[in-house]
C-alpha cells in the first residue's frame, strides 16, 4: 500500500468512529467530500472497525518515514482497541489506558499528597479544617459572572502578544470565545481549521481567578488553538501530512495535547505568573493575590494523581462507589457533591480513561521540557512539542 492511500484509509476509518460514537472525532480539518462519503456509508460494525485497524498496522510503515509511521501506528493500535471495546470485548484499565495513550499508569503515593495538604495548609493560613479553608478560597476567587467575559479577552490579548512574539501564528488566526452553560466540563475548544477556533468556558462552574489565566492559555495561547494552527501550517500546508487533519479522542494525541495544553502558562509566563496576573486583574479592577495563588497552585499541583487514583479503583480495583467519593473528598478536599460529579465523567464509557491525558500528559511533558539539553531553551523545547508529530515513546525514547 502507497503513504497516500494508507492515509486516506486512516482517515476514513477515523471518521468512521464518529458514526459508532458521536464525538469521537473532536476535529476534522480534511477532505470535506471524505466526511460526507463516510457519512453516507451503512452504520460500521465496531469488530470490522477492529480488524481494519489491525490490517492497516500490518501494512505500516508504507513507505513512510518513521516518525510518520509510529504516529499512525499508535493511533491505529488505539482505534483497534476502542472497537474492540465498542464490538463488546472486556478490556482491562490499564491496558485500555495504555492502548489509548501509549502511557502504563499505575496509582499515586499518598505520601506526596499528605506533603500537599501541608503545603496548603500552610498557605491558607487561619484556624479550622483545611477542607473548609480551601473552599472558602475557593469561594472567594469566584469571578464575578458580569465580568467572565471580559477577563477572558484580557488574558486572551495578553497571552496573544506574547505566543504571537515567541511562537508565531498566521496573521490571520482568529479566536471566538462564547461564555456557555449546562456542560460538564470548564473550557472546550472547537477548531474549525483555517486557523480558526472557537472557546467556550463554561459559566456554571464559577470560574476561579487563578485558574483563569491557566484555562486560556490551555485552550488558547499557546495551548489547543495554538498547536492546531502551527500543526496545520508546518505539517499539512507545509509537509502534506493529512493524518493531521483529524483529531480523535482516547488517542495519543490527547495526552500529548492535554499535556502540552496543561503546561502553556508555564511556557508563556513563566513559573511566577501570579504577578503577570495581578496586573491584568488590577487593570479590571478585580483585586487578585497572585502569590497565594502561584503557592496553592503548586501544592494543588501534587494532587494530580488523586483522580486517576479514583479511576483505578473504580475500573481496576472494582471498589465501591462511595469508598472511591470518600477518596476524592479526603485528597482533593471537595464537598460531596463536587466528588460525585467527577465520579460521573470517571464513570463514562466513553471518557472513563480520559483522566490519564491530564495525570500522565503533564508528567511526560513536564519532565521532557526540563530535561532539555544545555543551550535549548524552554521556547525552543516547546516550540518543538508545538511542530511535530510526536507521541508519548518518542518522548520517552529521546
């Protein structure tokens, strides 16, 4: 089989999945006339779903070169694993995990989110239980909903002023942002293609000051938007590397894109962002400590482990419901109903695995990004995560 044909295969398997699970394709940048053949197609069966994918990781790497050929592969090998599951087939946790995000986890120390609890404790100074101080500042970084929108385009400005300097962008991309209700989750980005994307930030989650700057920069800049554009630029204008027109869920794309997502502020602003933040909120006349911020963060930080520790021991552990709410409330210091809502997502057939993109991805990226070699700076290093086609073993092999 030639490159081409290959990857029109791969794309049109790809985009048979959104027909078994609507949502599977998050974005879709190709050949329009591919989309509406595949739609018009018989709904696919999952298992002959499974066996195209592994008949196309048979024909690899197709005269590809190689970092070309193992991002296909990965992906076929998550596509195989997710009709299999689809087809019916019982598939363990951490191999589904695995399959998904070429990443083996396993769970967390309790150790280090003791040490956490300490660390927060100690900033959130004051008297009583610490759950009850962290939801207290929780409480009161609420952002006004009057002033949601407006603090959204002052971050996105000032976050654009600097990618558009350090990692440069088409002049003509452009960002829709929409203030949105009745979702499950905080931010979601939609890209259009064409260097165009549109933000909705959820307003029923009373968005917090100091995750706002962090939840831009995730979806904005140099985040999702800025990854799909440079993507789009270097390696399907430039390269012709079409498998990049599509973005599939429960890939290794996600990880390495949450992880990318996850770490823009720090590759934007730096570690000590919580000044840079001040100063944007002081200009709306919102007052904003960014220092106990920058320390609740970090101490935050180590609690990452905590949800995909509940997943394991949902999925994995097969523990009861209410053991798995009492483990989220005990680490990450959340009421019950906050615990059960992440349960839910936890829950999803579809997302279940999901958790591990954010737990994982950051991990991976972090620690890659800071052990780059002498003389390679950070914007460099990124710059590269930005480009190229990676996933997670080329990380892990380089």
């Amino acid at each position: 089989m030639d490159p081409g044909t290959l990857i029109r295969e791969y794309l049109t398997l790809g985009l048979r999945f959104d027909r078994v699970e609507d949502g599977y394709v998050d974005a879709f940048t190709g050949d329009a006339a591919l989309r509406r053949e595949v739609q018009n197609e018989p709904p696919p069966d999952p298992a002959a779903l499974a066996r195209r994918a592994a008949q196309l990781q048979a024909e690899l790497p197709a005269g590809l070169a190689p970092d070309r050929a193992a991002f296909v592969g990965a992906h076929l090998r998550a596509l195989e694993c997710a009709a299999r599951k689809f087809a019916g087939e019982q598939v363990g946790f951490v191999d589904e995990v695995e399959a998904y995000f070429d990443v083996r986890i396993a769970k967390g120390d309790p150790e280090r989110y003791r040490e956490a609890h300490a660390k927060l404790d100690e900033a959130l100074d004051g008297t009583g239980p610490l759950a009850e101080r962290v939801q207290a500042h929780r409480a009161a970084e609420e952002i006004p909903p009057a002033r949601l929108e407006e603090a959204i385009h002052a971050f996105s400005s000032a976050l654009r002023d600097r990618v558009r300097a350090t990692f440069p962008l088409p002049e003509r991309e452009t960002i829709t942002y929409e203030v949105v209700t009745d979702k499950p989750w905080s931010g979601f980005n939609y890209y259009l293609g064409d260097y165009r994307s549109t933000v909705a930030v959820n307003a029923d989650l009373k968005q917090q000051m100091s995750n706002l700057p962090r939840l831009v920069a995730h979806e904005s800049y140099p985040g999702h938007h800025t990854e799909h554009c440079r993507k789009e630029a270097g390696l399907v204008e430039d390269k012709g590397q079409a498998e990049q027109t599509i973005f599939l869920v429960n890939t290794p794309q996600c990880l390495m894109a949450e992880g990318l997502a996850d770490l823009a502020l720090y590759a934007a602003v730096g570690p000590q962002w919580g000044s840079w933040a001040t100063e944007i909120y002081a200009d709306l006349g919102l007052r904003f400590d960014g220092d106990r911020a920058e320390a609740v963060s970090e101490a935050t930080a180590a609690l990452a482990d905590v949800r995909q520790d509940a997943a394991l021991m949902l999925h994995d552990e097969h523990r009861d419901v209410d053991d798995v709410v009492a483990f989220l409330k005990q680490w990450l210091l959340v009421n019950d109903e906050r615990a059960r809502q992440m349960l839910r997502f936890l829950s999803s057939p579809l997302w279940r695995a999901y958790t591990s993109t954010y737990v994982e991805g950051y991990r991976l990226l972090r620690g890659w990004l800071d052990a780059r070699p002498d003389g390679v700076t950070l914007t460099e290093r990124f710059t590269t995560l930005l480009d190229e086609p990676l996933i997670p073993s080329s990380l892990r092999s380089g």
